[in-house]
C-alpha cells in the first residue's frame, strides 16, 4: 500500500501473497487496468489519486478482492534558474544562483545546489563566492517539499572570463633621448601580457 506518492514519481502496487496460478487484476482511477501481482504508472499525475482494487481469481474459482486508496501529492516545479555573473570578471568575484519556483517558498523548501569543482551549498540562494574562469560550468537545482517530493533538476551555466593580465609599465622604444621636441616621432612598449 503506497497510500502517498509524489506527482512526477511512480506508484508502485503490490499484492501479497502471491497465489500460485492465480490471476491478479488491477483497477483504479482513469480507467487504470493492469494484470499481474504487481502494477506501477510512471510519472503519476494528480488525476490518478483514489482507490486501487485488486482482483484476484484462484486456480480453484475462487475470488477475492483487496484495495488501497493513494493519495497524489503536488510536486513544486522549477520555472527557472539564473546566475548574476558578468561575462567579464574584474577579479574575484560572487556570484549569486537564484530559482523561481510554483509554488512559491512557504518557507518549508529544501534546497540543494550542485555544479563543479564539488560545489554544494543548500540555501535558497546559492553563491558561489570569490568565483574565477575555474567556476564555470552548470549548476543544478533540486527542491524538496516538507513532505518529501521533489522536483526535476534545473540548471543554469556560469561562463565568465577572468580579467586579462596587467601589462607592464610603458617605455620609450630605441635610444631616443630623454627630452623630445614638438613633431618628433617615438613609440611606446611594453612587454607582452
């Protein structure tokens, strides 16, 4: 008797004992029908919450019937996730990983980020904190309701480019003197970065 199962997920029904070379039919909700000591529906929507009944005829003739009444929780759905990362870094910096979500948050969601590098982090807003280029990649979301269902991943990708190196101080090119007059030409170096 599963009694309570998260939409999106799969019910699984099971009738013991088993009865040798008996024959076991299911009914249920939305015309539900399925044959064997066992049944499931995959991704279980709300609609399919009510009464399962088993049948079960013997070899012998004999009937008998059993049921149980499943109750289909609602799933919260990820509408979408974002990151605030510029494309190009200054240096070190945060990023924030935020989600909308339906329902809204009463305050009772479980949050769990992922992404490289072993990231984790459980808060409703994940930061990612004095990020670099080395951060980048997808970051998944998964939130879970105080009764236990979750929804499907969603992820969002951080793709920043650190600053490019400093270059070094400028010189004067050749043996120009020091002290240059209007009109003359010279040029400014400076080492590769």
């Amino acid at each position: 008797s599963p009694g309570i199962v998260c939409e999106n997920g799969r019910l699984q029904l099971n009738a013991t004992p088993v009865i040798a070379n008996a024959n076991y039919r299911w009914t249920g909700p939305g015309s539900f029908l399925a044959v064997g000591t066992s049944a499931a529906i995959e991704n279980v929507q709300l609609q399919d919450s009510g009464r399962y009944i088993v049948t079960i005829i013997t070899a012998e003739g004999c009937v008998g019937s059993a049921f149980t009444d499943v109750k289909v929780r609602r799933s919260l759905r990820i509408q979408a996730v974002t990151n605030d990362a510029p494309n190009c870094l200054s240096g070190p910096t945060d990023i924030r990983l935020t989600a909308s979500l339906f329902p809204i948050d009463d305050g009772t969601y479980i949050y769990r980020w992922t992404g490289p590098n072993g990231f984790l982090s459980t808060s409703r807003i994940g930061l990612i904190p004095n990020a670099t280029q080395a951060n980048n990649g997808n970051y998944q979301l998964v939130v879970t309701t105080k009764e236990g269902c979750s929804s499907l991943p969603s992820g969002t990708v951080v793709s920043v480019s650190d600053p490019p190196a400093s270059p070094g101080l400028p010189r004067i090119s050749g043996d120009l003197p020091v002290t240059l007059c209007t009109g003359q030409e010279f040029s400014i170096c400076t080492n590769g970065y």
